[in-house]
C-alpha cells in the first residue's frame, strides 16, 4: 500500500497522510494535474470521481462529484490557492449542493499538497488537511474522511504503473 503514515494532530486541527510512490514527482503530478486520472482515485473505490471542471491555476476551481454504490452523489469543490507544478498544490476544499455550487452549510478546509523526490528514487507525497475546528476535524473523521482519502490514495499505486501513454 502505498499509505506509510497518517498524522492526526487535534491541537493543530491537521491531519496528514503521507504516501510513498516509485514514479518521479512531475508523474506523480499528473495525478492532480490531469482530471481524467485525479478523478480515477479521488475518492474511494466504491465512490468513484467525476470531475467536471479543473483549473488548477491559483484563483481557479475544480468542481467534481462522487457517485456511491447505489447510485447516490456527493459533490464537492476546490478553490485553488498555490500551484507550483510538480511539487507543491494547497486548495480550499468543501462540499457542494446539487447544482455543484458551495454548500455554506458544510465547513472547509484547506490542503496542502506535498510532492519531493524520495530518496532512492520515486515520490513522497505529503497531503495535509487543516481543519477550522477541533470539532470540524472530529466530524470530518466521523464520516470517514480518513478513510475515504487513504483509499483513494491506495488507489495511485495501479495508475502509476500503467503506461502513461494509454491513459
């Protein structure tokens, strides 16, 4: 798996899930930067993405949904602030409602991309969530934030290992 260690700090409201690849860091990029392959494992396998729009600019936006085993949806938005290709993205995250515009109802947070070579060879990503409460942590975690994000990210290991030029 590709999941080495996840971080909850509850003082900070950061939770941090670092993750090791054996590809370079400008193709573990395209993981981000390509919509077709972020929405192959944005979300867990039983979740699978759809990404609608993707601007990975600063000031711009990604809007994407999640469609679940019985066919309920999930949608969701990121606003970009940092885009450093290859190696550093942070975006605003939060929910969205039915028509894909942001759920004021529902917190946000923001998360900080991390992409460094690794020694040896290969990619260490490091994807950190702040949180804008202790209490918005726990219930992102309740819902199964953790887990849902670990999944997805398993889910980089068989991508990278296909030719690049099928996808």
């Amino acid at each position: 798996m590709s999941v080495t260690e996840i971080v909850k700090d509850h003082e900070a409201k950061t939770m941090t899930i670092n993750a090791e690849y054996d590809q370079p860091v400008e193709r573990a990029w395209q993981l981000w930067a390509d919509p077709r392959q972020l929405e192959r494992w944005w979300g867990p396998p039983t979740y699978p993405a759809t990404v609608v729009d993707h601007d990975l600019t600063p000031g711009g936006t990604v809007r994407y949904f999640m469609t679940g085993p019985e066919g309920d949806k999930s949608a969701g938005w990121w606003r970009v602030l940092v885009a450093e290709p290859p190696h550093r993205l942070e975006f605003e995250d939060g929910f969205a409602d039915e028509s894909g515009e942001p759920n004021p109802d529902m917190p946000t947070m923001v998360i900080r991309v991390a992409l460094d070579e690794r020694e040896g060879g290969g990619t260490r990503m490091a994807v950190v969530t702040t949180f804008p409460s202790a209490e918005v942590m726990a219930q992102m975690i309740e819902m199964g934030m953790e887990e849902g994000m670990s999944a997805g990210l398993a889910q980089i290991d068989a991508i990278l290992a296909e030719d690049v030029t099928t996808l």
